[in-house]
C-alpha cells in the first residue's frame, strides 16, 4: 500500500518536468537536465536551465517547482548556498503547461522584470499525480527517460 502516494507521483513528476525540459529546447536539442523529488513534502523539481541572467552573467540559472509555490528562476550562489530566487511565474495553477513555464523563463533570461518577487501559495492538491500527468500528456512533448540515474535525486 502506497499510503503517501509516491509511487504514483515519482512517474507523473518526471514526465511532466520531462515536458518541461523539452519545452525550454523547443529546437530539437538536448533537453535540458533535471532532478526530481517524490519522496519529499512539498514534491519538488529542479532544471539547469542553458544561459544566464543579464543582471548576474557569471551565474547559472535554474528553474525550480514545488507544489506549493509552482515555478520559479533562481540563479546559483559561489559559495553552495541556498539558491536565489529571482522571480515566480504565479498564476492561479502551480501545473501550467509545459510551454508555458518555457516562455516564462526565456523572458526571464531575457532581462525582463520579474513578475512576482513573492512565492504564490498554493493548497494541496490532493490529485497531483493526475494533474502532472495531464499536463505532460497535454504538452504532446517526448519525455526523457524518467529512470535515469541523472535525473533522479
């Protein structure tokens, strides 16, 4: 018995991040890399996101989800702490489609100001797996191999 429901998110989680990183390489390359975390509360994901911010050019860029506060870009410290986050899609769903989180980051990598500097609070969804899974279904995207060791925390 699966009384915290892990077994059915863990493979919803990676094809709907899957999506997501192949959404940011809408040109046929290599999506980008991406961890997922299943096991914990709130369920997370994280996708190192290709280019930089033009307000801090020295450091990589990451898009970071987690069901309470939906998607966001953070850009990485020097120093292996916590990530900064710069900016949050918001919005009234912390599942939006794929492309969607695609073309919030690209306006982020692109300079423009960030849309919400506070984290959105989202009540549990008590049918996450089933949301995640629509949205990667919904996104019509290849998924990437939700086993791989590289894409598991």
């Amino acid at each position: 018995m699966d009384i915290y429901g892990w077994h059915s998110t863990e493979p919803a989680l990676h094809a709907y991040v899957s999506a997501v990183a192949a959404a940011l390489s809408p040109d046929g390359d290599s999506p980008a890399q991406y961890t997922c975390d299943a096991s914990a509360t709130p369920v997370g994901a994280y996708i190192a996101v290709d280019g930089h911010l033009p307000t801090f050019p020295d450091r990589d860029v990451a898009l970071i989800w987690d069901e309470r506060h939906g998607w966001g870009v953070a850009i990485e410290t020097h120093s292996g702490e916590d990530l900064l986050m710069v900016s949050y899609l918001g919005g009234s769903d912390p599942v939006p489609e794929p492309e969607r989180v695609a073309r919030f980051a690209r306006r982020v990598l692109d300079g423009a100001m960030p849309s919400h500097l506070d984290p959105p609070g989202f009540a549990a969804m008590s049918d996450l797996p089933r949301r995640l899974a629509a949205a990667a279904a919904d996104a019509d995207a290849p998924a990437q191999e939700a086993a791989s060791a590289a894409h598991v925390l």
